[in-house]
C-alpha cells in the first residue's frame, strides 16, 4: 500500500497560509507581550511622578511671583538683543530620556533658528549633551546632568547660576517647556540681567520722586530705597537666590511638561503595541488552526487510502494491519 506524504500531498509547514510559522507567530506575540507590560509599567511610573510633580510646582510657582517681580523688565525681540549684546548665554532646560513627544526637538529647533557667533550655550539635561554639540559645535560650552532619581531642588538651582555666573554675559536666557495641560506644553524663556545692569537699575529707579509705573517689586518706591540702602555683597546674595528661584522653576516646569508628554507619548504606543499584538494573536490562532486542519486532513486521506477497495467481510484488528 502506497502512503500519500505531507510532501506531495500537503502543504509544509513553512508553506503554511498566515505568514509563517506557528513557531514564529508564537515568539512575536510573546514578544508583544512582554513589551505592552513594560510599555505600560512606564506609563504608570510616570503618572505617578507626574503627580508628584504637579503638586511642587504649584507651591514654587507662588514663590514666582515675586522673583517675576524682582527681575521684571520689558522684553526685547531676540534679534535686537543679539544686536545689542556682546555676549549671550542660553541655557536650554532638556530631558534626560526620549519618549517624550516633540519636546526636546522643538528646544534645538529653536536654538538652531537664533544660533550666532555671540551664543554660548550651557544645557541641562542629557538630550542636550547627545544633540547640542552635533548642531551647534561652536557655541556648545558644557551641560549639567541631573540623575532624576531626587526632585529638583534649590541646592541644583544655585550649582546652574554657578556655572552660568562664570560666563560673564551680558544676558542669560533661560528656555524651559512650560506646563499649560496634559497635552500641551509651551516652550517659554526667563531672561535674566547681569547683577550690574540689575543693581544700576535699582539705584536709578530708587533715586525717583516716587511716581513709577507698573505693579513689580522692584517698582515699588519703598522696596527701591530699601535694596538701594544695602551694600553690595547683601544685593548679590538677594540677587543670586532670586536667579536660583527662577532657575528651579524653569527645571520644574519642564520636568513636569516632561511627565506630561510622555505619558501621551507612551499611551499612543501603547495604542500602537495593543493594535499590533491583537494582529499577532489573530494570525497566531489562524496559523495554528491551519495547521490543525492540515494534520487533520493528512491523518484521514491516510485512513482513506489504506481502506480504499478493501473485500467485504476483510477484518482488521487496527486500521493500518490486514487479515
């Protein structure tokens, strides 16, 4: 008897209609598996240090307003001050991780579009350090790393104005992604006078005959001749914790626009990792049900064929021995 085999009869396994193997299907939705838990355990650790942050940042934003106040200036178009100043530093506020939408692509972006021989750069975040001295070789000085293993603190704002200090620049930029909502941040810049246009500012304004304009701190007739009564080293101290103040919240605002994008980030991946593990589960399924069906059909041509033109009354003890 002649035994039909899977070869000349049958599709192989590797011939299987759905893609591939079953072997295959199997070790992808495994795979997608594993990366939708670990997807999704980054998106819950993020919430939570979101909210953390959320909470901080409310409480030094109080604290804002009156270094808002202390440094209130007009502002001037970015050209004119590049026209005006000999020496700019910009201190771009990026993250450490990606996964976090256009935030930090936005930050170069920017910095690419007001790049000049004047610019000095001095970035904190690792995406700076990996990006900044490709684009910008020239203007690139340094970057400060935080672990991001404690939340942002004073004593990290007053090590930044440290480093920014020793640059001796005309004007400091500082450029941050401000928080608005959940799914929308806001790049925003601090720009922050050098401690002599500061003080020459204080003395002139405080030497007035007391009818200043605006709502600030430092328009305030009485604070005027207070900081102007000071001597110097006590301006500087006043003049150093407001820097660090507005620096701590420009690394607070952008850690919490961080946390923000991400967790849009990681929910759109985790859209895009679902959609493609249900397609590996529905092919996974369909493979192996072709190749049940497959087996199926083998084990009854096989049975057929052993049967076919048997005599009547033939006795069989098992369907592959004859009598």
């Amino acid at each position: 008897v002649h035994f039909p085999t899977a070869g000349n009869c049958f599709c192989s396994r590797a011939e299987m209609p759905g893609g591939g193997t079953l072997r295959v299907w199997k070790e992808k939705l495994e795979g997608y598996k594993k990366y939708h838990m670990i997807v999704k355990t980054i998106k819950m650790v993020t919430l939570a240090k979101y909210r953390q942050t959320v909470v901080r940042t409310r409480t030094r934003d109080e604290t804002l307003r009156y270094t808002r106040k202390v440094f209130d200036q007009p502002d001037i178009p970015e050209e004119d001050a590049i026209a005006k100043y000999e020496k700019l530093l910009y201190v771009p506020i990026t993250s450490n991780r990606g996964s976090c939408g256009a935030l930090n692509a936005n930050m170069m972006r920017y910095m690419e579009e007001i790049s000049s021989p004047k610019m000095k750069i001095l970035s904190v975040g690792k995406k700076g350090l990996d990006t900044l001295p490709k684009i910008l070789p020239r203007n690139f000085d340094r970057t400060i790393i935080h672990d991001m293993k404690q939340a942002m603190s004073f004593q990290f704002a007053a090590y930044v104005v440290e480093h920014i200090q020793t640059f001796n620049a005309n004007r400091v930029q500082v450029i941050f992604n401000r928080y608005v909502q959940a799914s929308m941040q806001k790049m925003a810049a601090f720009n922050l006078p050098t401690f002599e246009d500061w003080k020459a500012r204080i003395e002139e304004e405080s030497s007035g005959d007391g009818k200043l304009e605006g709502e600030g701190m430092v328009q305030n007739l009485s604070m005027l001749t207070a900081l102007g009564e000071k001597d110097e080293l006590t301006l500087g101290d006043f003049y150093d914790f407001h820097c660090a103040l507005t620096v701590l919240n420009a690394t607070s605002e952008n850690e919490l626009s961080e946390y923000a994008a991400r967790i849009v980030a990681v929910e759109n991946q985790l859209n895009n990792i679902t959609g493609l593990k249900q397609k590996a589960e529905y092919t996974y399924n369909k493979t192996r049900k072709e190749l049940i069906t497959a087996e199926l059909l083998e084990i009854i041509g096989t049975m057929i064929v052993m049967t076919a033109g048997r005599k009547s009354g033939l006795k069989k003890s098992s369907f592959w021995e004859a009598r």
